[in-house]
C-alpha cells in the first residue's frame, strides 16, 4: 500500500483502528478491551458479562475521577463502540441464543497491539529474529530449488554438518546458549505466538465477509439458481485454494496431530522452566498458548461450517418450490434493506404492531368492590414505659463487593496467582463469614479461581458477642487461588 496524502486521509477517515486512536476515550476502550479479550484469549463474551466488567471498570475511575467522567451507563458504550460508525466491536447473536453477544475487530486488535509496541522494552533482541530471517531464505531457496543435483549437494552438506556436531559433543564440547541468548529467543516466541493469535481474528473476519457476499447475492439474484449455485460454489473454492486458505489449512492439520501438541507441551514446560526465561517473568497463558491457537481455529472452522449449512438450506428443492412466493417477497424486503444500507432515510420508517392481540375475555373482568372507608378515631396514644434496645436497627451488614473486587484485582497486578488466604491476611475481614462467602462468590462469577483440594487453609477473623467482647473464629476450607 502506498502511503501517500490520499490513501493515508481516506484511512484517517474510514479506518475502525485509527478511528480508535483518534477518540477521546481512547484510555479506556483499549485498555478494557485488551484486559476483556486480548489478554485472556477471550473470544466471545455474552452482552451481561461484558457489561458488568465494564461497569465495575467506570465504577473505579468515577471514584477516582468523578462522577461526570463517563456518564452513562456501561450497555450504552458497548453498543456505541459496536455501531456501524465506530466498529471496534462485533455485535451479533449466537444460533440458538437470545443473548447478545460481543468480540473485537480485527483493527480494534491492530491498535491495541501497536499501542503495545509504544511502551519502552528493557531488553530488544535482534539476534534470534536476524536467525529466523536468514532461515526462512534458506528453506524459500531450497523449497523452489528444481536442480537434484544441487538439492542432494545441499543435504549432504547438512548432513556432514550434523555429522561434525555429533562428534563435537561425544568429545565432551557441548555448545549451550547463555541467558542473553535464551531471552532474546523467548521474546521472539512470545512475539510471534500473540501474533498469531490475532492473526485468527482476520482470518475468521474475511470468512465472514464471504458469507456475507453470498448472502447478497442470493437476495439480489434474479437468474437461474444452477447459475448461482456454480457462482457460489466457484467463490468458496477461489478462498479456500487462495493463499491465506492453504495457510491455514496446512497448519490447522499441522496443530490438530496430536503428536504435535505433545511435543508442543512438552516444550513450553522445558523452556519456562528456564532460570533464565523464569527472569523475564513470562504471561501464564503461555504455558497453554497452543491450546488457545486450536481455541481460535476452531472458531475459524464454525464460521465455515456455518457458511455451508447456510448453502445446503438453499440447496433444499422441495422448501424452494413450497416456499417460492414467501421466499420471493422475501428477497424483495432484503433487496430493499441492501439498497437502504448506505442511505439511510432519516427518521422512523416505519411502525410495526405487536405481532400477537392482547385477549380479554368478559368473564375475567373483576366484579366491582365497593371501597372501605377507614373508620378513624381521635385516641391519644399512650406513651409506653418499657426500654427496647434499638441496636438491631442499625446493626444490618452490607458487603461491599466492588471493593472486595478491586483488593484481587490490585492483587494480581505483582502476582500471577494468589490464595483466598493470602487475601484475608493482606486484608483482615471486617464482617466475618460474610465477606467470605463475599470473596467466594466472586471467585465463580468475576474472577478465574482453581481449588487445591490437597491443601487446607484456615482463614481467621475477629467479632464480637453480644456482651462486646471480642471472639475469635475461623473457617476451614481447601485452598482457593485466584488465578490472573
């Protein structure tokens, strides 16, 4: 792409990503949505999960910025993030469900990971990706090389290489990578294992643009439906034998042996065993970076599966012809729609009634009851002598859970794993068994939690009886970590 004053103005204009990083609430929408989606590998979340973690979010910085800061309320931002206008969000609905649910765009996680790479890096390796490069000339040099000749000379060569290695460490001179070494490799994985991840976003975001051509198609096709069928079928197999098609078939087949996530595994336990990768304190989730690469492709291969469902519903001859006059009205209607979408009339189009009649039968009506008129009586009431104790009143307990939210979450920012126990020390409770079924609550509903049930903790508070003295008690439960 050139980047000139044209491609780079029409960008400015029309880009989600730069749209993004345009917009005055640019803080909050990156940084939430990366700690929503990017951070956890999380593809789909429903409309009321990802609303609550947004309002817990404008919560906090309305305590600590003002009440005026983000006024309204968290649905209304998620839905103006997810507009046609903005585009930084995917709103849809799942088959079979009633639910909203959201993911991110492919630019909205473009921008997310340069404003990523803005951040000052304490230690930048350039030797482990100058060795990926000449590799990767080296494999394009040998894969496109038609002369045997030259290919077995280049094999025997490998192999005399190897041969002189073998011999090298049956001597005892065993080459070892020092630690400078090991970290610059690791962040290049590290690298190239996020980027792949977001590369699966842009592959299921074109799938799905070709699921919505098709769709177009049939509402605006007014020829034959053999000659549909072959246009469609020709454009389906044009994506799946295009470059980004094979590259991702070959390594879905590539991740899906299962002698390969063995190996893969294995691997990663190794290496982050490392004293010297342990030193760079490496993202928990790498340990299973490869089981969230199947995650993603799975939601890749939905996405064409459903695009094939969608062909053979059409396919049906039988529901074409019993239908074909419902089915004709109803092209008209979505010809209407697309021609519609880039010139929306302004206003209300129109008006649609209840699609069932609210029935009341005669014999529900209630018959009439004559009011009651309250008889009231001049009495003077008398003043009671007894002493009642008015403390239980004022003795009603209200946990707060924002709080109790905010104490893991500042938590976890220094640790990647913490225990309920820890939690209670850090901060002793302060209304009892409560606040620990408080703590627990949120352990299932907001927070990833694990049980050790090998391990017991005793978590310890204080309160008093009801002469005022202080009592000391404690529970005992297996071992509950909150997991960042």
């Amino acid at each position: 792409m050139s980047l000139d004053y044209a491609t780079l103005e029409l960008l400015k204009q029309n880009h989600p990503a730069w749209r993004l990083l345009r917009s005055d609430h640019a803080p909050l929408i990156a940084g939430f949505l990366h700690r929503a989606f990017v951070a956890p590998n999380q593809r789909l979340i429903g409309q009321a999960d990802l609303a609550e973690a947004l309002e817990d979010e404008l919560f906090a910085l309305r305590e600590r910025l003002g009440n005026d800061t983000f006024p309204k309320p968290a649905l209304d931002y998620l839905n103006d993030w997810a507009g046609n206008d903005k585009a930084w969000l995917r709103k849809f609905y799942r088959q079979g469900s009633d639910e909203p649910f959201f993911d991110l765009t492919p630019a909205t996680e473009k921008a997310i990971a340069w404003l990523g790479s803005l951040t000052e890096r304490a230690f930048v390796g350039t030797e482990s990706r100058l060795l990926t490069l000449f590799e990767l000339l080296k494999q394009i040099s040998e894969g496109s090389e038609t002369d045997p000749e030259t290919r077995i000379a280049e094999l025997e060569k490998r192999r005399a290489e190897l041969d002189a290695e073998i011999a090298r460490i049956r001597a005892g001179d065993l080459a070892l990578l020092d630690d400078t070494a090991l970290k610059d490799r690791f962040q290049q994985f590290t690298a190239l294992a996020r980027e792949l991840l977001g590369d699966f976003r842009e592959v299921e975001h074109n799938f799905r643009g070709l699921d919505r051509r098709v769709r177009e198609r049939i509402a605006l096709w007014e020829g034959g439906k053999g000659e549909l069928l072959q246009d469609i079928m020709g454009e389906r197999d044009a994506i799946a034998d295009s470059d980004q098609g094979r590259s991702f078939r070959a390594f879905w087949d590539f991740l899906m042996s299962s002698r390969r996530q063995e190996e893969l595994s294995s691997l990663l336990e190794k290496v982050l065993a490392l004293q010297p990768v342990a030193e760079l304190r490496p993202d928990a989730r790498l340990r299973r970076v490869h089981y969230d690469w199947l995650e993603a492709g799975e939601h890749t291969q939905r996405t064409v599966a459903e695009l094939s469902r969608q062909l053979r519903r059409f396919l049906d001859d039988q529901a074409w012809l019993e239908n074909r006059r419902i089915v004709e009205i109803l092209h008209g209607i979505e010809a209407k729609a697309l021609a519609l979408r880039d010139n929306q009339p302004p206003g209300e189009v129109m008006a649609i009634a209840e699609a069932a009649a609210d029935i009341e039968l005669p014999m529900e009506r209630p018959l009439h009851t004559p009011a009651v008129k309250p008889r009231i009586e001049s009495i003077v009431p008398q003043t009671g002598d007894e002493e009642l104790d008015a403390a239980a009143l004022f003795s009603q307990i209200v946990i707060d859970k924002a709080q109790l939210a905010r104490h893991i979450r500042h938590a976890l920012q220094d640790k990647a794993q913490i225990t309920l126990a820890e939690l209670c020390r850090a901060r002793p409770l302060q209304h009892g068994l409560a606040e620990l079924v408080a703590y627990l609550q949120l352990g299932g509903d907001s927070f990833k939690t694990t049980v050790d049930e090998a391990a017991e903790d005793v978590i310890v508070w204080q309160t008093l009886d009801g002469e005022g003295r202080e009592l000391s008690r404690q529970a005992r439960l297996p071992r509950v970590i909150f997991v960042r």
